[in-house]
C-alpha cells in the first residue's frame, strides 16, 4: 500500500466514523416518524457503499461481487424501511 493509498483510506475510515456519529445523532434525537427513519437508513447505505468499494477494495471496474453487495444492502434497507412504515402505519 502506497502513502497515498493509505492517506484516502484513512480519509474514508474519517467519513465513515462522520457517517456512524451522525446517524447516532439523528436517530437518538428525532422521534418516529419516516424521515429521520429514511435519513438513518440513507447514512447506512452511504456507509456500506463506502465499505463495499474502500474497505473490500471494489471501487475499480464492474466487478460481480461489487454489484451483488450493494444490490445486497439495498435489498436490506428496503426491507428496514418497508419494516418501520408498517409498525408506523400499524402502530
């Protein structure tokens, strides 16, 4: 790993802890309602976005793999929204 290499990802680990912190932030704050919930799950993706193509090195390319992990967590926050609009809708 080169100095730069080690300097952008050291640049991303910074944004994902911004990311983590955030989230944290709107979600102990804001009561139930859809858009903190939506805003949380749009940190999330943004955060295993950043992980698929950092941290397991998939940015280059249209790699199966890097396709099928953000179909993947898209398929996961989904479900999460679709879970919180039902218990707010039902609840």
């Amino acid at each position: 790993m080169t100095r730069r290499q080690h300097e952008e990802l050291v640049g991303v680990l910074a944004m994902l802890m911004t990311f983590a912190i955030g989230g944290a932030i709107v979600a102990a704050l804001a009561g139930p309602t859809i858009v903190p919930i939506a805003a949380v799950l749009g940190i999330a993706f943004a955060k295993g976005r950043l992980v698929v193509l950092d941290f397991l090195e998939l940015r280059g390319g249209h790699h199966p793999m890097r396709i099928a992990l953000i179909c993947w967590l898209s398929i996961i926050l989904i479900a999460a929204l679709s879970r919180s609009l039902v218990v707010l809708l039902l609840g």
